[in-house]
C-alpha cells in the first residue's frame, strides 16, 4: 500500500567513481575512498544510512607508503586456533596480493558492523589499470 512518501533509499542514487592509485599514498587514497563509501561527501549524509557511492581503486599494487612502512609494517590474521597467528610484511603482501593492502587500509576506516560491510562491498579495488565496471561510467577522482 503506498502512501506518496519518499524514502531515503527510494530517491538515493549511486554514482561510481575510479582512483588511480598509482605512486599515491595509501592513507590519502583510503580516506577519500571511506569518505565517498560512506556517502559523507554528500548533503544528504547520515551515520545510520548508506548513502555512499561505489568506488573502484586501479593501479593498487603501485601504491606508495612513506617512510620504512615497507619493511616494518605487518599484517596479522588469525585462524581461530591455538597458535593460528599469521604475519606478512607489506613487501611480501604486495607480492602475493597486492590488492590486500589497499582493502585492508579502507576497512579499518568504515564503521564496525552490518552498515560498514554493506559500504565495504561497494569498494573494488584491482592490481591493474583494468577494470570491468566500464560500463557504468565512472568518473576519475584526484586524490591531493
């Protein structure tokens, strides 16, 4: 039964944009993107909506990390068992997945529950210049 009301979810509209990371930064590149996952870009922005865009990151394996991030940063993951603690350096990580990197920095800046995944999966990121969401026309964004 509709009753003429709009929603926030009806008049929404989700726009792509694409970020080559290529000799970027990865802290600047992960916040613009949060920030447009998040929709905080926009007028309309809510803590309790997902307003935000779609974002697709080229050129991942290119990013840049200043100072001696390369060989000290580490990245741990656990399995769930006893003894199940896993560590990659960031040269290693850049390796075996380099897109890992960019997609770690972007999820630890989105909120920790149900909304934050829903604008984690927003997010594309590829270790080339290609990219098959062509189709969608996104536009280029500039990350200072």
């Amino acid at each position: 039964m509709a009753t003429g009301k709009t929603t926030a979810a009806a008049t929404r509209e989700r726009q792509w944009h694409v970020i080559d990371a290529d000799g970027q930064v990865l802290g600047r590149i992960a916040t613009r993107a949060a920030r447009i996952l998040q929709g905080k870009h926009k007028a309309t922005w809510a803590p309790f909506l997902d307003n935000g865009d779609h974002v697709v990151i080229v050129n991942a394996g290119k990013v840049k990390l200043t100072g001696n991030k390369e060989e000290q940063k580490v990245y741990r993951y656990h399995s769930g068992y006893e003894g199940g603690v896993r560590t990659d350096r960031v040269k290693v990580l850049r390796h075996k997945h380099p897109t890992r990197i960019l997609e770690e920095a972007v999820r630890g800046m989105l909120p920790k529950t149900k909304l934050g995944s829903a604008m984690y999966r927003k997010l594309k990121v590829y270790s080339s210049a290609d990219h098959p969401h062509a189709a969608q026309k996104p536009q280029k964004l500039e990350v200072a």
